[in-house]
C-alpha cells in the first residue's frame, strides 16, 4: 500500500501528492466535489486546508478523505 507523504492544495481544486515511493503527480477534484462530506471543500478556503493523516491519507477537518492507493492508481494509470 502506498501512503502520501505529501500534499498541496492548487487552484481549480486540485491536489499535487508525493508518494512515499517518490511518485508525484496532480488530481483535479473539481468533478468530485458532491455529497454531505466533500461539499464542504467546494469552498476553496476549506479545500486548502488538506493534509495527510497518520494513515497516509489525504483528509480535512471534516473527515473527509481519500485513500491513498486510489489516488495512487489515479496518478499513475496515464
């Protein structure tokens, strides 16, 4: 399993994640945003706020997250 070791928030909400096998790369999450836990990050002050939990997880304040082997996948699949 991989885990993110890194994260930073862009504009369009997007996410740049380091790996902790090295991997880097950027996902656009504009498309995902729906639903009572990842409304919340529609407001892009909010969405800033992501880091990785102790889990290797990119989250937020309000439990929102996103497993890293997904983002990983996603990363990696171009």
């Amino acid at each position: 399993m991989h885990r993110v070791t890194h994260v930073e928030t862009k504009h369009g909400y997007t996410l740049a994640v380091t790996f902790d096998d090295g991997t880097y790369g950027e996902v656009s999450l504009a498309d995902r945003l729906f639903g009572p836990m990842f409304e919340p990050l529609k407001d892009p002050a909010f969405f800033a706020r992501a880091r990785v939990d102790e889990f290797g997880a990119v989250c937020w304040p309000n439990d929102a997250d996103l497993a890293p082997d997904a983002l990983y996948r996603k990363i990696t699949a171009n």
